[in-house]
C-alpha cells in the first residue's frame, strides 16, 4: 500500500516508516522539519516539506504519490508547552487533523490512521483504563486530541472514510536505526538514560503524587510493538471512526523506570527531588483487549528492561543524536 505518513521524521513516526518498508508497503514522509529529522528516514524514502496546514501541498502529496492511505502523527507533544500556548496546540493538532481530512475527501484517500494519546483519559477513576472510560483531559494537549478524534467521529461516517484513532500510552525503546531524540526532551526514559549517559543525577517531577511510591504511573510501550499497531490498523475496512488504546497494561512509577535503568546502565542514578511539572497525569495504565481482540496486537517486547536497553543501545550508537547519523 501507498502509506503517506505525516510526521514520519519524528521518533515514532521514522519507526512506523521502518515497519511499512519491511512489511511490503511504500511510505512518504510528509513533515515540515519542525523537530524530526531527515537523517532519521533512509535516503530512498520519499519525502515532502511541508506544514499539515497545507492542504493545497497534502492535496499535490496524495495525488502525486498515489496514495492509498495517511497514517497522520504530524502534532506538537509537549505536555507543558500545551498548558502555557493552548492556542498553538489547537491550531495544529485540531486544525492540522481538519487539513489532512480536507485533502483527503477532496482526493478520494478513504482510510486514515491518527496518532491519539493516553493523555485525554485524565486522571481516570479506575486503571487499567479502557476506551470507553471517561476522557477528562488535564491539559490542552490531550484535549486537542479529543477534538481531533470528535471531529473523525462526525467526518469519517458522512465521508465514508475508514478511520482508526490509536490511543498510545507511552512509547519507548528504539530500534537499531531510530530512537528517542525529542528538543525539548520531556519524556522520562530518555532522559533518565541520558542522566546515566552523563553521570549526573536525574529530577524526579512530583514526589507527593498519590501512587504507591508519591511518583507518576505510565504504561511504557515500545515503540515497534507501537508501529505494529499502525500496520494492523491499516487493514481495517470498516467505515467510521474505531478507537483503540495501544499500551502492555502493565504501570511503572518514576522511581521503578529509575531502577531498572540503574540496572540496565550500571549508572548510580542519583535522584533529585522537584516540584509537580504542570498538566501531568497522575497514572495511566491502559486495557488493550480491543486491539488484541479485533486486530489481533500483541506486544513482543513488553518487558521493561527490553525496552530500556534498546534505547540504551541507540544512545550509545548515537551519543550525539542524529547529528553525526
Ligand atoms: N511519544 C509518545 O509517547 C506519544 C504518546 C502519545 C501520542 N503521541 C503522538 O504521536 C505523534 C508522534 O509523536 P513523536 O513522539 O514521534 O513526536 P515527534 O515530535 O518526534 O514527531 C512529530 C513530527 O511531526 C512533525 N510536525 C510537527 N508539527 C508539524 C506541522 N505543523 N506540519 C508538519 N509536520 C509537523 C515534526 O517535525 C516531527 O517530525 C504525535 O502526534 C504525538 O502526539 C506520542
């Protein structure tokens, strides 16, 4: 299949371009080089400059490589930033979903796969979290993401387009091409690795949460399992809009990451205790027996250390990133 992949010189996205090449099918990257980076595609891959915005260029995309179906993760992430320029966040995630909807009704590419997030569960009343549990986001990120999923909810039936809303918890790991290389990095794995890399102590955000250890609770997902989800998505037929959450069920605090990454690297690891970063969840651990059942998704690296270690293994192939890839 022709696969255009908006946001494929990102982190997750350069993986699902890795996971299209080898299953058979034929990506193009459509990114505007906000913060991926080309180094992170193989240079045969097509690739298209652009901003989401741009339905005129997404239009010339689609027509001009053919394209069957859009995987679309293009969006900005960070969580705080979120909270402090809510407008930026709306522009370009809700608004961005509407242009890569736009192009494609008007070019007939019927089926879409979109990037959502754990983030628009909140802080959920009940874990592990499945997809019909309330969504009471608790920042502008996530709630961008529920907007742009309500609006698939309307647009996909009355276009007769196939649409499939991956709900990721949190992605990890690297293959041996491509890692985590965020700026700013406000994801923990990376940055705990990135402590032990440079042998200094790593902040822990908020000790006072109520968890069994006062830290935060995520489902890390490594992010070719993550890709796979994208790969099994793309086989759906169905019109309308399906949700799926794409995370191990199994929750880790910030202190456990923190341990298993002293083991991993050897590093001592020392901890230095800050207050709360703004708009974080407080735990998040998802159900994935949707996708597992319909889709038939099982995670092959779920165990926590794996996926440690392959992102290990990547930052010390590439210790300064994708600068001297
Ligand atoms: N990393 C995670 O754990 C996680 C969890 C849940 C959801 N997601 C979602 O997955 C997607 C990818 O995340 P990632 O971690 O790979 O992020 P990333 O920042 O590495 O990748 C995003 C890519 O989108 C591109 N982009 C941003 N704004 C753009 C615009 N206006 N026009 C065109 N391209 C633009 C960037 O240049 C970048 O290459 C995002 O939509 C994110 O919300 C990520």
């Amino acid at each position: 299949m022709q696969v255009l992949v908006t946001g494929g010189a990102g982190y997750i996205g350069s993986v699902i371009v890795e996971e299209l090449v080898r299953a058979g099918h034929t990506p193009v990257v459509y990114d505007a080089l906000a913060k991926g980076h080309l180094k992170a595609l193989a240079p045969e891959i097509p690739f298209v400059r652009g901003e989401v915005a741009d339905a005129d260029r997404l239009r010339t995309a689609l027509l001009e490589y053919q394209i069957e179906a859009v995987i679309h993760m293009a969006g900005l992430i960070e969580v705080g930033l979120s909270v402090t320029n809510p407008d930026r966040f709306f522009e370009t995630n809700v608004g961005g979903t509407i242009s890569v909807l736009r192009a494609m009704i008007d070019v007939g590419v019927r089926k879409l796969v979109f990037s959502s997030t754990a983030a628009l569960y909140g802080d959920p009343e009940q874990l592990p979290i499945a997809e019909d549990a309330p969504t009471q986001p608790t920042n502008p990120y996530g709630q961008s993401k529920l907007m742009a999923e309500q609006m698939m909810r309307w647009v996909a039936p009355a276009h007769g387009l196939t649409c499939t809303a991956l709900r990721y918890f949190n992605a990890a790991g690297a293959t041996e091409r491509n890692g985590e290389m965020h700026d700013p990095e406000t994801h923990l794995i990376p940055l705990v690795l990135k402590a032990a890399a440079e042998k200094r102590a790593i902040p822990i955000f908020g000790t006072d949460y109520p968890t069994a250890d006062g830290t935060t609770v995520r489902d890390y997902v490594h992010v070719v399992d993550l890709a796979q989800a994208h790969l099994r998505a793309l086989s759906r037929e169905e019109p309308g809009l399906r949700i799926y959450n794409v995370g191990n069920g199994n929750g880790y605090s910030v202190r456990q990451v923190i341990e298993a990454a002293r083991e991993v690297t050897g590093a001592e690891l020392p901890i230095e205790e800050q207050p709360r970063r703004a708009g974080d969840q407080v735990a998040t651990v998802a159900s994935s027996e949707r996708i597992r059942r319909e889709l038939g998704w099982e995670p092959q690296h779920a165990d926590l250390r794996d996926i440690l270690g392959s992102a290990w293994r990547w930052m010390q192939s590439h210790p300064k990133g994708y600068e001297e890839a």
